[in-house]
C-alpha cells in the first residue's frame, strides 16, 4: 500500500515527482523518497514522514535529470525509516526500484541472491527486486542496455509472486522507465514529448487526462516519445488509452481545509453523477439478461469498513424492494468461512478503492464457488473491477481523504437503484412501485444539498461535548448501520472511543457504560419507529448521559422532550433516511476531530486503500 510516480520527457523529473506523490500520500505517507538519473549516476533522496519532508531535502540537494522514479510508503515489510524507504537499489547503486504491494516469496529469492554475493541495505521486500534484476542481467542479451534490462524484468516477473506493482529505471538506460503490473494498481499517463507512470490518476491528471490501465501480468516501457506495451507471454499489445473526465480540480481541496470537509460538501454533485448511472438500462450495465436477474435467490455482498456499512443497509433494500435472500460479510471473514454451494447466487463486492486486498480475496472465493459477481466501485479499471462479471461504476470523483464519505453516500444509492431494478424485474415490486421508488431516488441529490445547511448547527454543538472520551450512537433498521458508520467515522479521526448500537440492543448490556460523561447520539428521524427511539433517549438521559438527537422535523418537538440538542435533518423516505443522517454524523466526525486538532485528512495508522490483507 504505498503510492508510485514516474517522469519521463525533455524536463527535469524532480518537481513532478515531488507533486505527484502528493496526490498519492493518501496512499501512505510515513516516507518518501526519489532517485533521478543525473549524468549517468543515481541521484537518490529519501525522508521519514510526509511528502514535505522529502520536498525539503530535495530543495537542498536540488537533483536534476528528465527521467525520475518516486514513492511514498506505507511500511509493510521493515518499519518506516530512511533505509526502508524506497526507491531501493542493487548493489552497483545503479537499478533503482520503486514498489507497491507485497512480495510473498522474497525471503528464499533474497536467500538465493545474498548466497550469490548480492548484499541488502533494507529490511523490504523491494529491494529483492532491484537485485534480482541485476542478477538476470547477467543472462540476457540485447543489442542496447534498454533491450537487455527489458529482458532482465521479465525474467524477473516470472520468478516472483504476490499482488505487487513496481517502476525500474537503470542509469545504463536513462531514456526508459519500465513499469510491471501484478494485482497492485498502475497506470500510465500519456503526455506530449512526456510520459507519467503512477498507482493512481491524480498524480498526473495535471498534465494530462490520457490513461493507460494496465492489466495484471502488463509491463510497460515509457520512453520520452511513447510507450510499449507487453503481455505476460512478452509480446507487444496495442495500448487502448481512456480519456478521464476528471480535471485536476475536481482533484483538489477546492478552498476546503480538508479533503474530507470538501468531500463532505461534494455529496449533491456525486450522488447526481452516481445517479446518472442508474438511469441508463442496468440490464445492460450488469451485463446480465434480464431472466438471469430475475432467477436471482440469493445475494452475498462482501466489504470492508465503511463500504460495508453501506452494504449493510444494501441488506435491507435487497430483502424489501428485490424479495431475495441477502448476507453480508466483513470480505476479511467471508473468506475464511464455510459458504454452501447455491445455484442463482450473486455476490455483491462493495469497495470505493477496488484495491482492498480483503474484498480481493472474497470476490475470488466467490468466483471459486461459482457465483456471479458484481463490483459496485468508484475507481476506473481497478482490480476489483477486473476481477467481477460487472461493474456498477459509483462515478463519485476521487475520494482523497483517508475517511470515506462521499463514496459512502453514492454506495448507498447505488445498491438502492440495484434492488429497485432486481425487484421490478423479478416482478417483486410493481411499476407503480418501482416509479415511485425511483422518483425518490432521483430526488436525493437535492435532499443531501438542503441537508448540507446543517454544518453550522453541528459544529456549535460539538464545542460543549469535543472533549468526551467516549461516544455512543444508537440507530435501529436502516439507521442502525448508520450508527456504526458514525462510530467508525469519529474514531478514524478523532482517535476517540465511539461505538455504535441497535437501540433496542443497549438494554442487552451496553447501557452499563453510559455515565454522564458520555455523549449519546440517537439517529431518530420520524419513522414508525420513532416512539422506540424516544425509549431510548430516556434510557440514556437516566443514566445521566447528554442526548444529541437527529431527527426530522416532526420529530422535532417530541425529540426535544427527551434529549438535551437536537439536529434536524430534512425528512426522506424511510429507505433513503440514511442518506441525509449520515451526513449530519460525518460533519460531527469531522468539527469533533478538528476541535482536537487532528490530522483529518491523513490519521495515524490508516491508508486509504488497504492492499494488504
Ligand atoms: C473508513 C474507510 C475504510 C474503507 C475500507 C474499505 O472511512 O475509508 O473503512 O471503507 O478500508 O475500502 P474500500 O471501499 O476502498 O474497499
């Protein structure tokens, strides 16, 4: 898990390296490091911590050369230090590595090579890499030192194995970076006279908005003029290049503090461009035949972390409007777990990244077992993506802060436009139905936008209570998974003890840790379970516990009988509720962590895709 940049053109590498990791921090960032080709020597610098810190060294040092390789890391294999930070080399100094993902079998490959005379610097699986490259130079041959190196990693492809993407330049070969592709992320910008390779499209997007996704098993060649594209087998492929309509503000903090308030506010526009989607006939989207969605029985639906909180309330939309049997695991437990062999089952993979090695590993147990599978995803050409039978694009624009939101939201949507759809195909649900279920739907973007006005009022609020060491939120139904999105939300960045609840659960025994010092927020919009809810407030004001509720406003008055604030959110269905709670809960998140000064967009110990298992 770890962010990859490469430059190669008539400029010097050094300032769009340093920019392009900075769009990939979110990728890690506890080091980063560079190495040009600078009058045919190596010109490596590598710093502990963010970005800014090797933007510093590189300011002092000033390296220069049109062919550069950068990485920012998020430690796997040794603990975050400048030894461990990549680029790596061999032991000449002159192959330089950059890697991301995991090296499964490095430790015999490192044994061999140390028995051959290679002596490491790192305690990384990289560095196995640089040196096996030097290692296979030895065998092959090639007119020129670009031919040979070429050679030289594809040797050394096929004797590695794990889910890793890696960029190799050689000073013997400065007009060539090259670039190999194996269950990890990796694209390549095509620029005029330039040529970018990256984990991800914003890292480049600057510069130009033609991309190249490579395939597992791809290795590419970028030269100054053009790329070369090969196949596992070695031999050319044509390169199919994507146009992104993402420009390079759509990228940025657009005047927000962080990405996550920005994120937060994107909400109306993501949530339309979600929506654009569903539009369009989804038969066709899910490349499935109608009959074979209507003989659909049973649903699994697979996440991690936010996206299966949404796929959670995925549960009740498929059950209520589609009538089907749907689960849904943690995609880390699902792998490991006993799933009985049914005819008509579809698997539902929910992931904004399509990089969490998790949901990885579940979609492929999935496919063993013989389901359908179906990614709803935002990134473009990303493993998950290649890895399902279909693919419900989210199209919610990159998600750069760590704590997910807007993917959150346009999650949500996307598996409410599904379950509508499976459930008027099937006949579930009835045209009547399905209009008015599809009506509301469309009229969310403008529900979020009304909701947005809140902010304020939230963030008044929590100036009395952004001190509490602990936090409770209670929700029920399609609110309860709301309540643990809420939880997960505060905790990711504010660093505090939260957690959510079934409201009808607390009496079971968490009721026992509520004291005074112990804020309870109740998500209680007016539903026909409302007056449960209100049961619920009591039970905590009794133990003496501050009660914020969300509520709607015909909640409002009674709300206010039985808690101590109140937060109104415009009223929704009861289905699409969830929507506009969530956001009420992100910007409470959001004004709890940045009263406690944290670092909102990056927290200590997350990365925002998780490649590793
Ligand atoms: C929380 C958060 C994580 C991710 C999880 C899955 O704010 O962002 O919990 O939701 O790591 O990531 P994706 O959706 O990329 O599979």
């Amino acid at each position: 898990m770890c962010g990859i940049i490469g430059y190669i053109g008539s400029k010097n590498s050094v300032p769009f390296l340093i920019e392009g990791l900075k769009k990939l921090e979110y990728r890690g960032y506890d080091s980063a490091g560079l190495a040009v080709a600078e009058n045919g020597k190596v010109h490596r610098i590598r710093a502990v911590g963010k970005v800014a810190e090797l933007e510093k060294a590189a300011l002092l040092e000033s390296p220069k050369g049109t062919c550069g390789i950068g990485h920012t890391r998020w430690a796997t294999h040794g603990k975050p230090s400048e030894e461990n930070s990549h680029p790596h080399t061999d032991c000449s100094g002159d192959i330089v590595v950059v890697h991301n993902g995991i090296i499964e079998n490095f430790l015999p490959l490192k044994e061999k090579l140390q028995s051959r005379g290679h002596k490491f610097q790192s305690e990384t699986d990289t560095e196995t890499i640089a040196h096996l490259i030097e290692e296979n130079l030895k065998y092959v041959s090639g007119k020129t030192p670009e031919e040979r190196l070429l050679a030289a990693v594809f040797l050394t492809n096929a004797a590695l194995r794990g889910a890793f993407a890696y960029g190799v330049m050689w000073t013997k070969a400065p007009n060539q970076i090259i670039g190999v592709k194996n269950q990890s992320p990796l694209v390549v910008g095509l620029g005029k006279n330039e040529n970018f390779l990256a984990s991800d499209v914003p890292a480049f997007l600057k510069y130009t908005n033609k991309v190249l996704f490579l395939e597992d098993g791809q290795t590419v060649v970028l030269r100054p003029d053009g790329v070369t594209l090969y196949g596992a087998d070695g031999k050319t492929i044509k390169p199919k290049a994507t146009k992104i309509s993402w420009d390079e503000k759509t990228a940025e903090k657009g005047g927000y503090d962080h990405f996550m308030l920005k994120e937060i506010y994107d909400q109306p526009q993501a949530l339309e461009d979600t929506l654009r989607t569903a539009r369009e006939d989804f038969s066709r989207i899910l490349g499935l035949k109608t009959e074979d969605l209507r003989k659909i029985r049973n649903v699994y639906m697979v996440a991690c972390g936010t996206a299966y909180h949404a796929a959670l309330i995925g549960k009740y939309y498929l059950e209520n409007f589609a009538g089907v049997t749907a689960s849904v695991d943690l995609a880390s437990e699902f792998k490991y777990r006993t799933i009985p062999p049914a005819k008509d089952t579809l698997c539902i993979a929910v992931s904004q990244s399509g990089e969490t090695a998790d949901t990885l590993g579940a979609v492929k147990k999935a496919k063993e077992l013989g389901f359908k599978r179906l990614a709803i995803c935002n990134v473009l050409g990303s493993g998950l993506t290649r890895a399902c039978n279909s693919v419900f694009y989210t199209h919610c624009g990159p998600e750069i802060s760590v704590a997910s939101t807007k993917a959150f939201s346009s999650q949500i949507i996307s598996l409410y436009a599904l379950a509508i759809f499976l459930g008027h195909a099937s006949g579930n649900i009835s045209q009547n139905q399905f209009n008015k279920l599809y009506k509301e739907l469309m009229s969310v973007p403008k529900a979020v936008a009304e909701t947005l006005k809140i902010e304020y009022d939230v963030r008044h609020l929590t100036r009395k209570i952004y001190k509490a060491n602990r936090f409770i939120f209670l929700g029920r139904n399609v609110d309860y998974p709301i309540a643990l999105e809420a939880a997960l939300k505060l905790k990711e960045i504010s660093y505090v003890s939260a957690e959510g609840f079934a409201a009808g659960e607390i009496k079971h025994g968490p009721i026992s840790v509520i004291d005074k010092d112990t804020p309870v927020i109740v998500i209680m919009p007016q539903n026909q379970l409302f007056d449960k809810m209100l049961s619920a407030c009591q039970e905590c004001r009794a133990r003496g516990a501050y009660v914020i509720a969300i509520t709607t406003p015909d909640g409002k008055e009674a709300a206010a009988s039985v808690s101590d604030k109140q937060i109104v959110v415009p009223q929704a269905s009861e289905y699409l509720q969830p929507v506009l709670d969530i956001v009420a809960l992100q910007f409470f998140a959001y004004w709890i962590a940045k009263r406690l000064g944290r670092d909102i967009d990056q927290p200590r110990n997350l990365a925002k895709s998780v490649t590793v298992e």
